[in-house]
C-alpha cells in the first residue's frame, strides 16, 4: 500500500518536506503504445522499440453496442428526436447544444438506444473531462479486440478506415471538449458519424446541429405528472402552466418542483408557487437527510467529478449509498452518468454557501490511493475516476499538504499508465511531478520526471521526452539508483538525434575556474570541459555574435554555428566527452519537434536538451569510452549551448538586416524557425539561390532532408512518407506546396501522396505554418 513515513507537520523552513512515497502492491504491467512495449513498475517503466513481427494485430470486432444504462424517457422530444434523427442522415458530424438542465445527456442516451446505429454499431461516451485521445482509444478498444495496446495516431486512422459507426458523446456543460478536440476526436475515426452534445454550437458550418430548447407547457406538464406519479388536480394545473413559462421548460427546474411538491388535506399534491422558482434548489436542500447533505458535500468538494456509489460510502459513511445517489439525481441535485454520478453544476456554490470548509484532503488522497492499490481495482477505474483524483490532488495543495498529493499521484501514476488513457495520466503526472518539488522529495521528483518522460515518447513528443530523460539521469545519480539511471539511459535511445552539430574544428573550450580568458579550441578535437563549474555553457552576445559566460569574467570562444553539437559536464565528475557526427553535417537539418505548450522558453529549453541527448546517444566510439551515462548527463547542461546556438543565429539574422518581426524578417523568403498546426517547430535553413532545406523524422527516429525551391511567395519540395509500423521503411513521396502569406509570417502548406494505391498516407493534407522567427 501507499505510504508515508516522517513527520506530519509542516516541512523546515528552508528546506524540503520529510514525507517520502513507498508504493508496494501490484503495480506492475505491459503494454504496447505504437512501437514502444513498456514495461510499467511502481518504481519507474522501461521501454523498447519492438520488431514489425512482434508489433500487435489488433482483431476487428463484430458489431458494436457499447450503450448507455437507460434512463427514464424524455418527455416532448419527439420533434427534436426526428430532426437528430434527420442530421444524422445528411452529416457525418452533428451538435446537440442548449443551456444546462435542457435534457442534452437524456436526448442522447435515448437516442443512442432508439434511433438507427451506423452500418458497424453505436457508442456512447461520457467525454466530461476528458482529452480527445483517451476519447479516440476507447472508441478503438471498441471496435478491436487488441487489449493493452494502444496505436499511435496514423495507425489508428488507419485501423479505423471504413468502420462505420455511430458514436454519441456527452461533453456536459464544463465546455472541455474545444473545436478543435472535437475535430481530433472525428478525424480519428474517419468514417463514423458523429454526434456531440455541449452547452453551445461551437462548429458553425462544419456539421449539422440541432438546438435544444426548453419543453412546452403541455410537456412539462406531462413530465411533472410522471414524475408526481399521479395526474395534477385541476386546481394546481395553473400553477404548473406558471412554473413551465417562469423556468422557460427546463426540464431539471421542474424535477425540483415536482420534489418539493407537498401532499394536500384532499389526497393530491400542491406544487410550489411560481413565485419560488428561483428559491427550488435553496427549499430542497432545506429538506434533505443528513446522509444526503454529506454526499452533496463531497460531489461539492470534487466539482464536476463523477465518482462511484462505493467511494460515496466510504468516504462519508453513508449506508445504502446508491439509493441516496439515486433519489438525489430524481430530485436533479446529481447527475447520472455511466461511471456513478457527478454534481449538478448549480448545485456546488450553493453547498460550498452552506459549508465553506471542503472536504478533508488527507481522508481524499488516503481513500483514493490505497483504493486503487486494492487487487480488484482495475486501471481502467482508475481512468474513469481522473478527474476525482486530480481534484484530490490539487485539493491537498490548497491545504497545504504537497505530501498529500505526491502519495496520491504515486500511487495511481502505474494503474493510469496501463489503462492507456495518457491524457489522465500526463494530468496526474503534471501535478505529481510540481507537489514532489514543493514537497522537496527528490525520490518523487526523479521518478515522475522519468514517467513524464516515458510519456511523452509514447505520445511521439520525442524531444521533450529526451530533455526529461536527461534531467532524470541526473536526479536518479543524485540519488545513487543505478536502476533508474539505466532505465533512462535506455529509454533515450529512442529519442531523436541532434538538431545541430558543432564544427569538429571548432567545437573545445575549457574554463579552468579563473579570470583569464580561457583558451581557444583545439580544432583537432571536438569536446570541451570545464572542471570549475556545473554551470551551463556560456551564452550569445547577439549584438556581437561572441560568447559571454556567467561564471568568468572573460568570453570563452564562439564556436561555429553552421555546425553544432555540445555535450556537458557531468555534473558527478565535471567533465565529459561527446565526438558529435563527421565534418559537414546539416547545420539546420532539424526534425520537427512538438513544442512545449507551456512557455516558449520552456519549448527551447525541451527541445535543445532532446537533441543533445540524441547526439549523446548516437555519438560513437568516443562518447562510448567516456561512459554512456556520462554522455547522456551531460545532456542537461548541453541543451543551454544549443539553445544560445540557436538565439545567437536568429539575432544575427535580424542585425543582418531585417527588424527581428516575423513579417518583416520573412522578406518574401522561406528560410527561418516555423512552428505546423500540430505544434512542431523546426528550422528551414537557405541552401543557394531560391532552394531550403529542412529535416522531417518518423516516428521510429527516421529522418531525412527535404528539398524546397521556389520563389515568390511559392515553394515546392517532395516529403518521404514511412511506414508508422515498420521501423525505418519508406513507403514513397508525398508532393508539398508552400504558399507564403504576403506578410511572410505564416503559410498554406498542402502536402499530396504519390501512391500506387498499395499505402495511404494519413498525415497528408492541407495546414497552416506559423513563423516564429
């Protein structure tokens, strides 16, 4: 189990918490993402890149029925469930959307069962919270029969090429599911139909929508009737007719009502005055158990969170609590959804009103962490409860207990690597990762820094995991866990190789730790070492186009930034050793690497450290005799010189002429730093009069360079196109076309595959390139 030892009180001033993780349990597991088989530890994950013939086949399915739990009817949406009906056959994409409390979720769940399935089955998701890519993997688990694999994006648009499904998602009314994720959500499944239910239309002319409006007064008369489970006296029908108009039909407003009806002297029912709309939610909460006050105060705490009837029980000592969950719901203080319940929105701030004091942290993150330890807990519960335990998580830092949320995050981090839903998991990883730093545990910090790692390489953001992996190796060092260091020294071969290479002639400078200027480079070497500092490699003067260093009061030299590969010191020894690649490598020949969405300093940072790990990893005969972790160490502090490289040659661009602006820097050309619609940034470097160049990769590390020529505003060039299952094969070319925008900050870029009809290319298309300088 899940725990913590030393001392419960605050941490030290100055220093860092003593509470310390120790997870025992079973928290191991395999499975295989892409090309990646890991191997999940509650320790760490390794990973490696598995043969073509070991890779998985996923198995299709035959039809599929993955249907929601049926719910009452909707009353007076016979209209609106022939126009779905309608949407459906004209459009492959269609929105449901209307204000909360209309009867989004109960159209769809009826529809789902009631309305005709595609030609291959229906599917119904609960998307509340949820990213578009633990959407798109359940709706592949789904239709295939592949258990613990989970396929990188091509290949699932591949697998999921002509199977024609229908698939229902509630996005709920929290609005997470943005324009573009439900387009990610849609091309992953390009042939299903679609239909999404959220609060407001947000794809105008992209798909067929329908609104929903609040019922009719004969409807909403209908609906208190059921409810009530007796006809309304003649006398109350007026009263019903005032409600209806007053809480414009909203079907939830009037669950309230028929709830807080009261039995009359003559055996019927007196409804409230419709002068109480506004006060339903006020007057029924007056009226609860304490059974039910409690478990509103825990959906309360974890806002928005669905949780299981179990957790209900156990966290607020409530007996019977699925009948309390359900009768809550009957009155529309909860909402049903397939994984238990969740709060009415409405509900919250007026709970939080009565009981400001949320809901003890400590008992949160001890429940859910020892819970999914427990040997019948599966990783897909885990998965189904992320929000609740982000909530928990983030909770316990509010009170100011990091510790709290370092055990919670640690626990369940190897259940959510395994269920295969990787958004919940980088969530949980995120904050895992940023509690162990304020709690100072370093154990904790070094293994989620090696999770996220893992992540991001699972994910294809190959440079970003390089730059964790680095940073790991040196946090595991620091710790003296020689199996940590080794599991991410492994995993490091798999991220790229170096976006720029030093010139072997001009790439070794050593700073002894004095004033005096240090010497210049030995042009028969290509290494550097500094014995006097840990500190990173100095950084560019742009003005100048010299090097300035911190820790000196003298520049160190420049070296050549055609060609740059650096390695750093370990920090253990003060010294290392990286040859980089033969004279003459592509100065600029980068592969396009995913930016970090954080901040554009942290993209530089990430992608810098990647590509020196890279090299490090792929640096030869040298690199091997001076240690592979040594070279692989040195990653961290040879991703500054890359990253001041890189500034140094932009600068020098704007002083040779232009303003630094993107539209004025572009001047009708195409060379620069451009960032795609997915997020990668890469360098297109001037090779001769109207031809660039730039490096493209495959998922597997396979790159190449592209050739673009052109002139005026328009450019053209051939892509390879690799096979995403079969490590290192090309399949053919694509045909790319480049029009620059007239200011020459972005481009239209269109990419065409040259087929036989044997492959299709999946990443071909139309996208836009942003220039970042």
């Amino acid at each position: 189990m899940a725990e913590t030892d030393g001392d419960d009180g605050d941490a030290p001033e100055g220093g860092g918490s003593d509470h310390r993780v120790h997870v025992g349990g079973d928290a191991t597991g395999t499975f295989i993402a892409g090309n990646h088989n890991v191997v999940i530890d509650a320790h760490g994950s390794t990973v490696n890149v598995l043969p073509p013939q070991r890779r998985p086949a996923p198995v299709r399915r035959g039809r599929v029925a993955l249907l929601p739990r049926r719910q009452p009817e909707p009353v007076g949406r016979e209209a609106d469930l022939a126009r779905l009906r309608h949407a459906l056959l004209a459009h492959g994409l269609v929105q449901v959307w209307g204000p909360p409390g209309v009867g989004k979720s109960t159209l769809l769940r009826h529809a789902a069962h009631h309305l005709e399935p595609g030609p291959d089955g229906v599917l119904f998701l609960d998307a509340a919270h949820r990213e578009p890519g633990d959407l798109a993997q359940e709706v592949f688990e789904a239709c295939y029969d592949a258990p613990g694999y989970a396929p990188t994006g091509p290949e699932l648009r591949r697998l999921m090429a002509g199977i024609r499904v229908t698939v229902y998602v509630d996005g709920g009314d929290d609005g997470d599911l943005t324009p573009e994720g439900l387009r990610l959500l849609a091309d992953a499944a390009p042939d299903a139909t679609f239909v999404f239910a959220c609060r407001e239309r947000s794809l105008p002319g992209e798909s067929g929508h329908l609104e929903l409006r609040g019922l009719d007064p004969a409807s909403g008369l209908r609906l208190l009737e059921r409810e009530l489970e007796q006809p309304l006296p003649e006398g109350e029908r007026a009263a019903a007719d005032e409600l209806c108009t007053l809480s414009l039909g909203l079907p939830l407003f009037l669950l309230r009502a028929a709830g807080l009806a009261a039995p009359n002297a003559s055996g019927g029912v007196t409804l409230p005055r419709p002068a109480a709309v506004t006060g339903l939610l006020p007057l029924l909460l007056d009226r609860l158990d304490a059974a039910s006050v409690r478990t509103l105060r825990l959906f309360a705490t974890l806002n928005g969170a669905g949780l299981d009837p179990v957790h209900v029980g156990a966290l607020c000592g409530v007996q019977g609590a699925a009948s309390v969950c359900g009768r809550l719901a009957r009155l529309g203080l909860l909402a049903a959804t397939e994984r238990g319940y969740r709060s009415a929105a409405d509900v919250v701030p007026e709970i939080l009103r009565r009981s400001p004091e949320t809901y003890p942290a400590d008992r949160l993150c001890d429940h859910f962490a020892r819970w999914a330890e427990l040997p019948a807990t599966t990783p897909a519960q885990v998965a189904d409860h992320g929000r609740a335990l982000e909530l928990a998580a983030a909770l316990a830092e509010r009170q100011g207990r990091p510790d709290l949320a370092v055990r919670l995050a640690r626990a369940v981090s190897p259940y959510l690597a395994q269920s295969l839903r990787f958004g919940v998991w980088g969530r949980l990883l995120d904050q895992g990762h940023d509690a162990a730093r304020r709690a100072g545990d370093t154990a904790a910090t070094a293994y989620f820094t090696h999770e996220k790692a893992i992540r991001c390489l699972l994910i294809g953001r190959r440079v970003v995991a390089a730059a964790l992996l680095a940073e790991a190796v040196v946090l595991w060092r620091q710790l003296g866990d020689d199996a940590g260091v080794q599991a991410a020294l492994d995993a490091q071969q798999y991220t790229p190789p170096p976006s720029a290479q030093p010139d072997p002639g001009a790439a070794t400078w050593t700073d002894p730790g004095t004033t005096a200027p240090p010497p210049q480079p030995d042009p028969s070497t290509a290494t550097w070492t500094d014995p006097g500092t840990t500190a990173p490699p100095p950084q560019p003067d742009p003005t100048t186009a010299t090097w300035t260093d911190p820790g000196t009061t003298a520049p160190p030299p420049q070296p050549d930034p055609t060609t740059a590969t650096w390695s750093a010191p370990d920090p253990a020894t003060a010294s290392a050793v990286n040859p980089g690649p033969p004279p003459g490598a592509d100065a600029w020949a980068a592969p396009p690497f995913p930016a970090d969405p954080a901040t554009p300093a942290a993209a530089a940072a990430h992608s810098s450290a990647a590509a020196s790990a890279g090299g490090a990893a792929a640096g030869g005969g040298t690199a091997a005799a001076a240690g592979a972790g040594a070279g692989l160490v040195a990653t961290v502090i040879g991703a500054i010189a890359a990253i001041v490289i890189g500034v140094g040659l932009y600068q020098q661009a704007s002083d040779d002429g232009s303003s630094g602006d993107p539209a004025s820097s572009a001047s009708g050309e195409l060379a620069g730093v451009w960032q795609d619609g997915m997020g990668n940034v890469f360098q297109i470097a001037e090779a001769g009069d109207g031809a660039y160049r730039f490096n493209v990769q495959g998922t597997c590390g396979d790159s190449s360079v592209v050739e673009i020529t052109g002139g005026s505003g328009s450019y053209r060039g051939t892509m390879p196109v690799w096979d995403d299952t079969t490590c290192g094969t090309t399949l053919g070319e694509a045909d790319m076309t480049i029009s620059l925008a007239a200011d020459g900050a972005s481009a239209d870029v269109l990419t065409t595959e040259r087929s036989d009809g044997s492959w299709e290319c999946f990443s071909c298309g139309s996208d836009t390139w942003t220039r970042l300088s």
